[in-house]
C-alpha cells in the first residue's frame, strides 16, 4: 500500500476497522491506490453516512417527536 493511502487511512481508525472486517480492499489499494474514492463510497453506504442515509434518520427522528406530541 502507497504511504500516502495508508496515511490516509490511519487518520481515522473507524477506515482501518472497516479494513479488517472486508480485507479484499488491502489488495486492491495495495493494486490500485486511485481507488482510495471508491474505498471512501463503499465505506459510506456500508455505514449508512451517506447524505440519502442522514435524512432518513432526521425524517424519522422527526416522526418519533411528532409522535410523542
């Protein structure tokens, strides 16, 4: 893997974890370094941090605080 990707990713130890649980992206970095965007989108859906996953959770949030009034 390139320095600059592994430094990349050790600047946020929830990336190394993801790393470790789908280490099918060790290979392909280590390969591919210009993938590191793609590593980055995948790791956001898995997670639900994408910007369609945080409204969903906002919407539902609000629902609940509707409910509860």
């Amino acid at each position: 893997m390139r320095h600059a990707v592994f430094y990349e990713l050790m600047r946020n130890p929830s990336y190394l974890a993801y790393l470790r649980y789908h280490p099918k992206w060790y290979k392909l970095l280590y390969r591919h370094p210009e993938m590191i965007k793609d590593f980055y989108d995948e790791y956001k859906v898995v997670n639900k941090l994408t910007l369609n996953d945080k409204i969903d959770k906002m919407s539902l949030l609000l629902q609940m605080m509707e409910m509860m009034m």
